[in-house]
C-alpha cells in the first residue's frame, strides 16, 4: 500500500471533484479496453474517474470550507451513459456520453459557481466537457462508438491527488450524495 500523506501533514494538496467509476463498470470499461490496443498509456483500472473540477494545489486548511460548499451542492441523481470513444487535449483517449445529462450539467456548474463564489480561482476555465480517461499521450486521434457503459449517478466526490514511485494516485477525501429520483406519481 502506498503510503499516503495526511492532509495536515502537507502544506498543498492537489484536489478535484469528481465522480468515480463504480468498480462494475471499472472491471468492464478495463475488460473491453484490454481487447481494443488503443493507442497510449493506460489509465490505471484503479484511477478511472470523470472530473468534475479541477483545484490545482491548494492548501490543506480550505478543506472544510469545501466540505461545506460541497454540501450546499443540490443535485438530482442521474444515469451516466458512456458510448463515444474520443480524442481530449493532447493524447487523452476518452469515453465521452453522447449527450451531457441536465443533471450532470447542473452539478457540474453549481460546483463551479460554488468555488467561485468561495474566491476560489479555478486553474481550467474552460467549458466543461464530461469524459472518462482511458489513454494517455495517444500520438494519434480516435473518435468512433464504443460499447454503452452506463450506471446510476448517486454521489460525487472530492480527491486529493498524490504520486509515490508507483504513479498517481487518487484519495477519496469526502463525498456527498446526489438526490435520489422523485417516484413518478401514481
Ligand atoms: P499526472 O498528472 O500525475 O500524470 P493525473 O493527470 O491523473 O496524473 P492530476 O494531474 O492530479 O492527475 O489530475 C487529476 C484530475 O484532474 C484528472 O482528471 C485530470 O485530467 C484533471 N486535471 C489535471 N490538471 C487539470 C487542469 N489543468 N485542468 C483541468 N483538469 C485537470
Ligand atoms: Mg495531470
């Protein structure tokens, strides 16, 4: 195990947001990239996540102040469904949804205008795109279908991002459940 530094301990944690990837669809989601030779390097099975925003280094005492901003986030549950393979930034393989659920969009921009009303200066600006990271430092591009991955959407969370000699390394620091579905009336 990788010995994992408190957050007392260190003066700036590296932290995003995100959702993780539920360890049913992390086991198919590896299963099926095992068999496509997709071009890159391979995201650790343990590391598969969609970002919801990203931090950069921050320090250690925000952390309950973004405990409780994360908890004024009010979100309805959702399903995700991943069913495009894409080409991100520079050499990311990703799966993306063919359609950003309302849901996901609204979470994602509470979050945002949340740490932004908090001071916070996110160090990515730009519009955000949901993906799930397959490969990195891909040297060519790839769109096309990929097999529909889809599960319920229940929580998100906030990580602390560390590497040790194995590599990168995400903690789940805290998370916070989405709302479930209201029941359709009678
Ligand atoms: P490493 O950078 O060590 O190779 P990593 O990219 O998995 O590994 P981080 O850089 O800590 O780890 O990133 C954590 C998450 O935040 C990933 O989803 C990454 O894509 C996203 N992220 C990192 N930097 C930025 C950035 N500048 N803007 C937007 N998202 C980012
Ligand atoms: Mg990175």
């Amino acid at each position: 195990m990788p010995s994992v530094p408190e957050p007392q301990d260190t003066g700036l944690l590296r932290l995003f947001f995100a959702l993780p990837c539920p360890p049913e669809q992390t086991a198919a989601i590896c299963q099926w990239r095992a068999g496509q030779a997709l071009p890159g390097r391979p995201v650790p099975e343990a590391n598969l996540h969609l970002t919801l925003a990203f931090l950069g280094a921050q320090p250690a005492s925000l952390l309950p102040e973004l405990y409780r901003l994360a908890q004024t986030v009010h979100c309805p549950a959702f399903e995700l469904r991943l069913e495009h393979l894409d080409s991100l930034g520079h050499g990311f393989i990703c799966l993306r949804p063919s359609r950003t659920p309302v849901a996901l969009d609204q979470l994602a921009t509470l979050l945002r205008e949340a740490l932004f009303e908090h001071g916070l200066v996110l160090p990515d600006s730009r519009t955000f795109v949901p993906h799930l990271t397959l490969t990195r430092q891909a040297p060519q591009h790839l769109h096309g279908q990929a097999p529909l991955f889809a599960w319920p959407v229940t929580h998100f969370g906030l990580y602390q991002s560390y590497n040790d000699a194995e590599g990168v390394h995400y903690r789940e620091l805290a998370s916070w459940p989405l709302r479930p579905p209201t029941p359709a009336p009678i």
